[in-house]
C-alpha cells in the first residue's frame, strides 16, 4: 500500500506527528488530509472523464446509410382488376398566399395604340 514503507517506519512517523503536532491538532490533521485526498480524487476523475469525452468527440463517426427516397407510384388510367372505383377528394380552396405552381411572372397590361395618319 505504500510501497517500501513497512509497520515499523510508518509506527515512526505516527509517533513524530504526535510529538510535533500534539493529541488534540492531529485528528484535525487527518480530516483535512482526508478531505484533500478526497477532492483530489475528485478532480482527477473529472479530468480522465473530460479526456475520455474529448477524445471520444474527436473520432470519426460512421456515416449512416443514406436511403432513396421513396418512388412516387403514378397512377393509372384503369384501376387493378377487382379494385373499387373511390370517388375522387374534394378539391380545396387554397388562399393566396401560398401558389401551388411555380412562379409566375407578373403580367403587365400594356394598351397598344396605331398612329393612323391623316389622309389629306
């Protein structure tokens, strides 16, 4: 656990640590050595998993495959053998706003006028 350090040397600092730092400042001692090491661990996990993400952001995904679109069934001038005839959809009033069509040039009504000259 801590390398080459055995019972007897750690025994040795215990007894240092008590004698520099006294009975009643050493539980402290080890709180706050405790809470250090546990933000450390902290953070360091938090940096490896901001690593993993980066990394993992930075590999190529696989492209997915693209799919035809669907083919547009044209329909027929006799309906298939057994079908029934459907009445056709009412047609609906679309407003101006939205054209069905392409776009349309705007029409200009120009009056054409002849000079007829006088006969005289």
């Amino acid at each position: 656990m801590f390398g080459t350090l055995g019972g007897p040397e750690l025994v040795l600092i215990l007894v240092l640590a008590l004698i520099i730092f006294g009975p009643r400042k050493l539980p402290e001692i080890g709180k706050s050595m405790g809470r250090m090491m546990a933000e450390f661990r902290k953070a360091s996990n938090e940096f490896r998993r901001t690593i993993e993400d980066e990394v993992e952001a930075e590999k190529p995904r696989p492209q997915e495959p693209q799919l035809p679109p669907p083919a547009m069934d044209v329909p027929s001038a006799e309906p298939p053998a057994g079908a029934s005839q459907a009445e056709p959809a009412p047609a609906t009033e679309t407003s101006p706003e939205t054209p069905l069509g392409p776009p349309t040039e705007p029409t200009v009504n120009r009056e054409v006028t002849t000079a007829v000259a006088d006969p005289k």
